[in-house]
C-alpha cells in the first residue's frame, strides 16, 4: 500500500492538544529518535495511517468502546 504523505509545516495544520499516557508518549519518544524524525511528525504519520486503513480505525474504536465497559 503505498501512502502520500503531507508535509505539515507551522501554519499550514491545525493545533490541537491533546492528553497521552506517559507510557505512550515514551514509546512515541523511543520511535521517533531511533527513527530520526520528530515526534510530532510520528504523530501525524500515526494518524495519517490509521484513518487511512478503515480495518485499524475500526479496530481501534471497537477496543476504545469495550474499554469504556
């Protein structure tokens, strides 16, 4: 599968806040420095990949929806 990336540069996006688990932020952290990108741009891939793949994003709010019960 091949995907088309999208350079997000400072005001061409939109800035969002958002909370992350420490452990998360660590992996994210872990990732982009053995990756040699930034984490805000490991962020966006994540979210670029998953939207793109309904089987992932479905996926992922199902867990989402069972870890609210």
């Amino acid at each position: 599968m091949r995907h088309n990336m999208v350079n997000i540069k400072p005001g061409n996006g939109l800035l969002r806040s958002v909370h992350i688990d420490p452990e998360v932020d660590k992996k994210l952290r872990e990732i982009a420095y053995w990756s040699r990108i930034s984490k805000a741009d490991l962020m966006r891939l994540i979210l670029e990949l998953g939207l793109e793949d309904e089987d992932i994003l479905n996926d992922a709010i199902k867990a989402y929806k069972e870890s609210l019960n």
